[in-house]
C-alpha cells in the first residue's frame, strides 16, 4: 500500500515533466483516425461509445482503443489492450508494447475518456503524440486542449458535442 503512494508521487513527477513540454498544435483538417483511452474501471459502455464515433462517420478500423483498469488481473482476458498500475514503472516508462504503440501513433484526434484525476492515464494523456487532444472538464486543463463538460455515462452527448465543435471550426 504505502510502495503505490511512493510509486504514484514518482509517476506524477514525471506527468509535470511532461505536461512543461507538451506542444500544442491547432486543429486544422478533417478527423481520420481516432485514439480511444478509456477508464473502464468507472465506465461500462466502451463499445456503445465505439458505435456513436462510428455513426460521427469514423471508420471502425480506424479508431484504436486502450482501456485502463484499476484493479488489472492477469488471468483475466480483455476484450481490447488493457493495462494496468504495473505496466508504468516508478520512473513513469512504459512496459507494454501495445501502450507504446498507441503513444508513439500520430492520431487526428485523442479522447482522454475519464473523468478523474487518475495519474497514469493522465501520464498516457500527456505523452501521446496525437495532434489534438479531447477530455473531460474535470481533468487537468493543461492536459487536453479541448474540454466538455458533461457526465461520463453521458457518451452520447460528449461525442455529440465534440462532432458540433469539430464542424465549427473547419
């Protein structure tokens, strides 16, 4: 218990690393491809989320997706990429292949889908390399470039809100 405070403070050391140097670039062209982080600890609708990006005219190839959990368990078998606290050293570096693939993927558009301060996805959130960056209000707003206001069962909406906006300023 205490080894994951100490863990957590060094992983935040690191995510104020990263969030001093991020670059924000400008939205300037159609969305292509989408990266999809979501907290499946606190939301169980991934795939009903997946759907409403699809109808928004995203082909399904052409979003990927990394779930988090909190409570990650080997022996169980996901349904897509799923990490965990073990996967991010104390350091902040990444042990998963797949984690770093979707970090190291120059997406159009990345949606942070979590509404609490969690220090390792926001860690995942800062040192992706996606153009454009979309999450919650809630969360640190150095984080995203872009902020929606609305609950996290509430997808619907966000996803609706976020295709307005995107039209808006083609």
């Amino acid at each position: 218990m205490f080894l994951n405070y100490i863990k957590e403070f060094f992983v935040k050391k690191s995510l104020k690393f990263h969030l001093n140097n991020e670059k924000r670039e400008v939205f300037s062209k159609n969305v292509q491809t989408i990266g999809l982080l979501i907290d499946e600890s606190n939301f169980e609708h991934s795939e009903a989320l997946i759907k409403e990006l699809t109808l928004q005219g995203i082909a399904l190839e052409n979003i990927k997706v990394v779930a988090y959990r909190e409570k990650f368990k080997e022996k169980e078998t996901y349904s897509r990429p799923t990490f965990g606290k073990k996967h991010i050293n104390w350091r902040g570096e990444i042990s998963e292949d797949f984690l770093n693939e979707f970090i190291d993927s120059e997406f159009d558009l990345l949606l942070s889908y979590y509404n609490v301060e969690d220090v390792f996805l926001m860690l995942i959130t800062s040192k992706s390399k996606a153009k454009f960056k979309v999450g919650f209000s809630t969360i640190d707003q150095n984080l995203n470039r872009w902020m929606i206001h609305t609950e996290l069962g509430n997808y619907k909406l966000f996803v609706s809100e976020l295709f307005k906006y995107l039209k808006n300023i083609k």
